[in-house]
C-alpha cells in the first residue's frame, strides 16, 4: 500500500479522486458522467496493462485484442446470455486466450514482441472483420442495454479491482520477481525465478480485466463496429498514458489518466486527427526526454534520508 | 475459372512479381537502418506514404512526370531521414547504454511508433484522410498472352533496378564493407576504425530515400491515403525476418515469395483477405523466429 499512498499529500489526491468519482452519477449529469465513466475505463485498461508491460518490460503493443474480444462476446451472446454472466465470461475468455498465445508470444524478446503483439492485435482484428462480413454483418445494434449508472458502476468496480490488483503485484513478491526479469531476464532466471511462469501469470492477470472492461463499454456504446473496439488507437492510448505517468506502482499511470483523458476527451471524438497527432508526440518526448514520466519529475529531486524508524511515514 | 487456372495463369505471376519487386525495395532500406542500428523503424511503411503524396502533387499540380519525379522525392526522403538522425537518434545511439540493449531497442521503437502515428494523422490533416490515385502510363501492352499496363511495367523494372543497384554498392563499394562490418559486429567494427557514425547517418539516409522512391512507385499504381502505409512497413518486416539481414539475394526471394503469396491468396479467397493474410504471416514469421531476426547473430550483441 506505500507505492500508492508514500504521503499524506498522494492519499488526499487519491481520497478526493474516489469521492468525485463515486459520487458523480448521483450529482452531475449524463454528459459528465459519460466522461467519468471514460476516465474509470482508462484506468482499468492502464493499470491492467502495467501488470505485464511496466513490470517486466515487456511492452505490448497489443492490449486492445482482449478488450475487442470481451465487447465481441457480449454483442455475439446479446439477450441469449443473462448479463453478468457475459462480462464474466469475456473475462475469462480474454484470459483464456492470453494464456492460450502467452508461451509462444512471450519467447519473443524486446522489440519483437512489442511489434508481435500489435501484429496479433490486427490479426484478430482483421479476421473478425472477415468474419463478420462473410455472416453479412456490416455492425451489429444492442437493444436493451442497461442505464448509465449500472455501466458506471460495473466500470467503478472494475477500476479499483485494477488498482489493486497493480498495487498488490507491485508490492509482492511476485512483482519482485516481474522486475527482476525486466532487469535481467538470464541474471533472473539464474537466480530461480521461474520466468516463463510468472511472465505467463502477469500476461493472463492483465488480459481479464480489458476483457470485461470492452464487454462493459459494448453496452456504453450499443452500437458494434469490429474497426472500433479493435482500434489500435486504444492500445497506444494506454501506453501513453502509462508512460507519461511513469514509475511500475499504481500510482504514475494513475497521474497519466488523469492527464490524457482530458485530452482524450476533448479531441477524440471532434478532432480525432490532430489527437493523435498530440498523442505521437508525447509518446516520442516522454520516451526521449522524459522517460521516467510525470512521477520522474515530481520525485526527482532526492529526499534527504534520515535514519528512523519506517512507521513515521505510513501515513 | 478454375483454382488450376488462377494458379498457372502468367497474369497473376506477372502481379506477384511487381508486388514482389516493390517490397523487395522496401525491405531493403528497411534491413539498412535495421542492420545497422538495431532499430526497428515502424515509420518505414509512412515514409513510403510520403513518398507516394510527393509523386501525387508533383504530378497533379505541376504536371511532373512520376518517373522524373522519383529522384527528387528519393532526395527529400533522403534529407528527412538525415534529419531525423542528426535530431533524435544520433543521441539516443551514442548514449553510455549502446544499441543492442533491449530497453533502448523497445524505447526505439516506440519513438518510430510514435512518429508513424504523427506522419499519417498530420499527412490526413493537411491532405485530407481520403483516398488519391492518378492515371499515368497506363497503355496496356501484350507479351505472350499477359497483359501489363505501362505503369506496372515501369514500376517493375525501377525497383528491380533499384534494389540490384543498392545491392552492388553495398558488396563492393567501402562503404558497402563498413556497413557489412557494422552489421556484423558494431563494436569491432569501431576499433578498427570504421566510422560508425558516418555509416549509420548514411543508412538512415539510403533507407528514407529508397522508401521514398517505392513510395513514388506505388503511387502510379492504385489507390493509397494517409493510412496505407502500415502494412508495407509489415510487409518489410516479413521480408526481412524470412530473409535475413545483410543477405541482398535471400531478402530478394522472400520479397517475391511474399507476393507470390499476397496475390495469390487475394486471387483464391477475396480481396478482405489480404490483411488476414499479411498480418498471418508476419505472426507466424515472427513465432518461427522468436529471438527476432538471425537467432545465430544475437551472440555478437
């Protein structure tokens, strides 16, 4: 729990944030609510895929697939399957699918893998559409789905399972041994860290929850197009945020959520051309100028060590 | 027609060829900087668009004709990757870390990743996103029963030529052997005395320019926007994990083994295919070869 609250300043920050974001649906508009739900989605999608690709350097490219594979679920099942029982199951089955691709895709090193994943993206992107287009269906329509609040607060729940999540894998002992095959896979692998096995449990625990997170937003939007919930776009979306956050705690990506939603927000969906523009852009100056991200620059400078005992400050 | 047909007919060949041909040259430049440094550069497909958008205007607005276009748009190519270079990656490659480390090569290719996404969303700004084409040397000639239109033919002949010039060069010029050298061992390369640098400026400036000049090429022949050029950045990549890095006669056969499969896969299936088929075989190109390219290399690293 210290990655994500070291002082009081950052559990003020994080307090006020889950205040805004639980009460909002009882106070603020659909418009607004809308955007938060935006913002509770990134979060689930970026901390999701810190488990894997800040933890061990394993950079995916391809985040997106288990999102499109979760919302495609729930439109292919729609009112033949209760619900609940749909979102679960596109966890699972996103989860599955990582565990199924996970050995063979998580031998490639380096900058192939991260190539590799998006290759795979597209590749199911692409054979949905093919799918989709040979059965004669251009896009699909949801009838029926449930109101804004209950999509909001399935989204709620799934954020702070993500943040968990993160915050428990950073602090673990699993997560040491995540970081240290990110420092030396060989020098890890030596020392009698399984590897293969934890980069293949860090791959299935970050594929469940954008699963059940696109089955969550196929209700938002009800209105199914393959190209969209495949959107590459999401995938560098994330990284972005991820890397403009910085650190491999719950907190940095945290910070960079908050700040490319606004952004998000804004020009997606009115000026989706020059967004992405902006996005490329921080992506090539944090990665060049600024590679430990916003919490890099806030912790910057050294805190003066002083020899006490730790309780004082678990605040 | 029958599958048996489709299969023997010199039409098809006659497009896996110009196909091939194409992606041999694109790969070319791409294995440079690739071999070279280290670096995958995934804004190679964009600088192809750009070259296209080059062939376009000079064509449409000043009336020039693409062919005499190429060596220009080849040229500003070129100037871009010098560039980009000097700007960013000069720095990043002389950095205390040195290529062949993962986190800068993953680093590196989210840099290009980065600026692919900036080439085409600001080429679809300026431009608009919608699609271009224009007729040019499009007279249908006849050999033995085949028919090719002029432009094909041209396209053909110009990357052929393309790819053997720069294969000649690197095999027997001096910098062909210091690029060769620091392909094969960067570090040993540079003690004894070959300008690293000098030949990594030169790569990124052969590589820019000769995708430029595919671009030019693929213009003539169809349609293409601001978003066409990620699968022939794919498409080099395949070509150059089939064929091997620093090997001009290999890279040339899986390019052309390539088109042989585009077309004719696109020709047996429909058309919806073909981006099943590309990212396919970069999957499973890439899932043969999981330590990326040439396993037996890595050593050296």
């Amino acid at each position: 729990m210290k990655d994500l609250f070291p002082n009081r300043w950052w559990t003020l920050l994080w307090a006020c944030c889950l205040l805004a974001l639980a009460v909002l649906p009882f106070v603020a508009n659909a418009y607004v609510v809308g955007i938060g739900l935006t913002v509770l989605m990134w979060i689930a999608l970026t901390q999701s895929w810190c488990v894997l690709s800040k933890m061990t350097g394993y950079v995916s490219l391809g985040h997106v697939v288990f999102y499109g594979i979760g919302a495609y679920l729930v439109v292919v099942t729609w009112q033949e399957v209760p619900l609940p029982l749909a979102i679960v199951g596109a966890g699972l089955l996103a989860a599955l699918v990582a565990a199924l691709v996970g050995l063979p895709v998580l031998r490639v090193r380096g900058p192939y893998f991260v190539i590799l994943t998006f290759g795979l993206a597209e590749l199911v992107k692409y054979t949905i559409t093919w799918i989709e287009s040979a059965s004669g269906m251009a896009s699909r329509i949801l009838f029926g789905a449930p109101d804004l609040p209950v999509i909001y607060f399935s989204m709620f729940a799934l954020a702070l399972l993500s943040v968990a999540m993160l915050t428990w894998v950073s602090s673990s002992r699993f997560g040491h041994g995540l970081r240290s095959l990110r420092e030396n896979e060989e020098a890890a692998e030596t020392l009698g860290v399984p590897v293969v096995r934890y980069k293949l449990i860090a791959f299935v625990l970050g594929a469940a929850i954008p699963g059940m997170v696109g089955a969550i937003m196929a209700l938002r939007s009800t209105y199914f197009v393959v190209g969209q919930v495949f959107d590459p776009m999401i995938s560098v979306t994330v990284i972005a945020m991820a890397i403009l956050g910085g650190g491999d705690n719950a907190r940095g990506p945290l910070l960079g959520v908050i700040f490319l939603s606004l952004l998000s927000e804004l020009l997606w969906v009115n000026a989706p051309l020059l967004y992405l523009v902006i996005l490329g852009a921080i992506l090539m100056v944090f990665v060049l100028v600024v590679p430990n991200g916003l919490l890099g620059l806030f912790e910057r400078k050294p805190v003066p060590v002083v020899e006490r005992p730790p309780t004082d400050s678990a605040a | 027609m029958t599958v048996l047909d489709i299969l023997l007919s010199g039409q098809l060949l006659f497009a896996a060829l110009v196909t091939g041909s194409l992606y041999a040259l694109i790969a070319l430049g791409l294995n440079l900087v690739y071999g070279t440094m280290r670096m995958l550069n995934v804004a190679h497909g964009d600088v192809v668009m750009l070259g296209a958008y080059g062939a376009y205007w000079g064509f449409t607005l000043l009336d020039i004709p693409p062919l005499l276009a190429a060596p220009v748009v080849a040229g500003l190519g070129g100037l871009l990757g010098w560039a980009l270079y000097r700007g960013i990656f000069q720095r990043m490659l002389s950095g205390g870390s040195g290529a062949g480390n993962n986190r800068l090569e993953s680093n590196s290719l989210l840099l290009f990743f980065g600026l692919s996404i900036i080439l085409q969303n600001a080429t679809a700004l300026v431009f608009t996103p919608n699609n271009r084409a224009y007729n040019y040397l499009d007279t249908v000639y006849h050999f033995g029963g085949v028919a090719m239109t002029g432009n094909r033919l041209a396209a053909l002949l110009v990357a052929g030529t393309a790819c053997i010039a720069v294969a000649v060069f690197l095999s027997r010029s001096v910098f062909g052997l210091a690029t060769r050298a620091v392909i094969e061992r960067r570090e040993a390369a540079h003690i004894v005395g070959v300008d690293v640098d000098y030949v990594q400026r030169l790569s990124f400036i052969l590589g820019f320019g000769s995708a430029a000049l595919a671009g030019v090429l693929i213009s003539m022949l169809g349609q293409f926007s601001p978003f066409s050029g990620f699968p022939f950045t794919i498409a080099g990549f395949i070509v150059i994990i089939l064929g091997g890095l620093g090997n001009t006669m290999a890279g040339l056969l899986a390019a052309l083994l390539l088109g042989v499969i585009e077309t004719y896969g696109v020709a047996l299936t429909s058309a919806n295919m073909r981006s099943v088929l590309l990212y396919g075989a970069f999957v499973a190109a890439l899932l043969l070869f999981p330590n990326g390219l040439f396993a037996g290399r890595a050593k050296s690293r």
